[in-house]
C-alpha cells in the first residue's frame, strides 16, 4: 500500500522497516522491480542538479516514483543522521561526493548500508566494492590550448617551480575536501611513484625533512602561492579563458570542458607523470531503514548502466562499472586518458578522514600569497 508522499514537501511517511543488505545475495532484476511497485516512492539527493532529471527518467522506465535533490555532501550527511537519530527516516538512496565522510559519519554507524549487484560485480573493481562507487569524478591538470600547443606541464614536480610561481588555478584545499584526501592517498598508496617522478625530472633522489615525498610535494606546491578559487568555474576561467593574458595551469573537474563549446580553450595534461589527475570516488548508499528496500537497490542498479548514468558522463563522470564507457559527447576526451589517472583506494578511507587536518595544517603553514 502507497504512503501518502508530498512533492511539495518532499516528504514520505516512513514505517521505520529495517534492512540489510549483502553483496552476496542473488540477483533477480525482474523480481527486484515487481517488489518494488509496491514501496513507496523513493528520495534520491547527489551532488548534481543531473540527479532530477536521472530520477525522472528512473520513473518513466520502471512506472516507480524518485524525487531527485541536488545537496552537498555535509548537507547530505546532515540530513541522514538526523532522520536515522529521529527515527523518522525520508531519504532513501545518496551518491555522496565525500567517501571518507560517507564510511565514518554514516556507514560505521549504521546509518546506511552499502550494496553491490551481483550481476556486475566482476565488472567492479574491488577497491570500488566496499563501499560501492557509483561515480568516479575525474580532477586533472589543464592548460591553455591557445597559449601552447601541448601541456607545458610533463611532470608534478614543476609545477613546484619558481616559473609556476602565481601561475597555478585550483580550488583552496582548505574548502575542498577532495584535494586533502588526494594528498592522502598518493602519500599512503602512491609516494614512490612521487618520489621516482622527482628523480626522474631532475636525475637526483628527493631530500626532505618531512614524511613523506608528497608531503614534500604539498609544502612545495603552497609555497609556489597558486592562485586559490572558490569554485571550479573560476579556476577554469583563470586556465582557459580565451583572452587570458597570464599563462595559468591548473587542477580542474572535467565538467569543466564543456565550456569549450563557447570559447574557452581547455586542455588536459596528458602524459604528465606520475599522473594527470585522480577519480575521485562518490559512493552510492541506501538507508538502514528505508521503507523501499527493493526500490532503492534498483535505484542503484540503474545509475550503475550506461542508460542510467549518461546524464553525469556527459560531465566526464566515470562509472566503476567498467562495461559503461562515457558518452560520445563527453567533452573533456578523458577516456582514453583513464588509465593516467590516480585511482582512490577504499581500503585508506579511515585514514584520509583522519589525516586531513594534517594536511589541511600542512597547506596552511607553506601558503604563501
């Protein structure tokens, strides 16, 4: 029986049921959307105002209710613990653009749960298993292509140098979550592959006095005083602005490039060693205690297909399901360069979570305007 749901008030009167579950359980797409007729209408919140459209379209090919809300990830995180303590649950399903928030603040404590179709697991790669990743968002290094005719950028160290001096556009690390947590993993899974770029760009080891050779790295790169925005946008607009008269590169999301389309002149740094960007991992959760299990797992499922997730593709935003490439009209051309990447390791999420106010501390005592 349908619970009275208001559109308006984007509310859905739950029973408070209980659910786990498990990745080993077997899967029945056909039975999945038979049950899930008879659940209430579902509330889906993802960091993308796509996730409206994703719903509707969700409700047009099954005939079962989704509402789409574009939230940020505190926000996100917010609501959920909230109605979890409350016990008044509303929000059913979340692709939340902060993994290491999503496994402590939520998963540890039971306020979701995570799950993996069966008839895709071996097309998911394990460290996008626990928790599931449902989106890969690709940040890479970019240039001017009407400033040069390739990235003037081949290496991570030189961007370290005194000629990038006030010459680099990102995000402040200090706002943006995703950047400290990127220190994290390429010093806990990635540091030797620093340290050889090191070695290579300039034909001696590394010497330093901190941890690490991306600590290193981080100190050196605050030090060089990068122009820090407050949105991808207007890093973009430092890049690849047509009439840019200074020569920036810098660290941006690919759905940035779709603004080529309108005059500006974004490249990626391909080939750049020891890596051009990383994916940033957004896993997919459903809550404990929704009362339309069937429905929220073949909520997942469907953003898990090339159908289901092509509106966020279009974007450069990967699928960690490897059968689903992006979308022809992705703009970026980042496909090809997916394996340049630096891919997140779930297996360190506790740790990202714990160490970025070190890193955080680390950014803000180097930075120099």
């Amino acid at each position: 029986m349908k619970m009275k749901y208001n559109l308006l008030a984007l509310s859905v009167v739950t029973a408070g049921l209980s659910f786990t579950c498990h990745a080993n359980e077997s899967f029945d797409l056909q039975s999945m959307i038979a049950a899930a007729k008879k659940e209430d209408p579902i509330i889906v919140y993802a960091p993308t105002g796509k996730i409206v459209q994703q719903a509707k379209d969700f409700t047009a090919k099954y005939g079962i209710e989704a509402v789409g809300i574009k939230a940020k990830a505190p926000h996100i995180i917010e609501i959920i613990s909230r109605e979890a303590q409350a016990d008044n649950v509303k929000a059913d399903v979340a692709l939340i653009e902060d993994a290491p928030a999503t496994q402590v603040q939520l998963l540890k404590k039971g306020y979701v749960t995570s799950w993996v179709p069966d008839d895709m697991k071996q097309d998911i790669s394990q460290d996008n298993q626990n928790p599931l990743t449902v989106v890969l968002a690709p940040n890479v290094w970019a240039y001017n292509t009407a400033q040069y005719s390739t990235c003037p950028i081949t290496n991570i160290w030189q961007l370290t140098e005194p000629k990038w001096r006030h010459k680099i556009a990102m995000q402040d690390p200090l706002i943006k979550p995703l950047y400290v947590d990127t220190f994290n993993q390429m010093a806990s899974h990635y540091d030797d592959q620093m340290a050889k770029a090191y070695q290579a760009l300039y034909g001696k080891a590394l010497k330093t006095d901190e941890g690490s050779a991306t600590a290193e790295f981080v100190k050196r790169l605050a030090q060089n005083g990068p122009l820090l925005t407050k949105s991808d946008g207007d890093a973009a607009q430092a890049i690849g602005a047509p009439d840019v008269k200074d020569s920036f590169v810098g660290l941006i999301s690919t759905a940035k490039f779709r603004e080529n389309k309108n005059g500006m002149k974004l490249g990626i740094c391909h080939d750049m060693k020891p890596f051009i960007g990383s994916l940033y991992p957004s896993p997919g959760v459903i809550t404990t205690k929704t009362n339309s299990p069937n429905a929220s797992k073949l909520f997942i499922h469907y953003l898990m297909t090339a159908e289901g997730i092509k509106l966020q593709g279009i974007d450069g935003k990967m699928s960690s399901n490897q059968k689903v490439a992006l979308p022809a009209e992705e703009a970026s051309g980042i496909q090809q360069y997916r394996t340049q990447l630096m891919t997140f390791k779930t297996s360190s999420l506790n740790s990202d979570w714990q160490q970025r106010q070190d890193w955080m501390d680390l950014w803000s005592l180097n930075y120099q305007r």
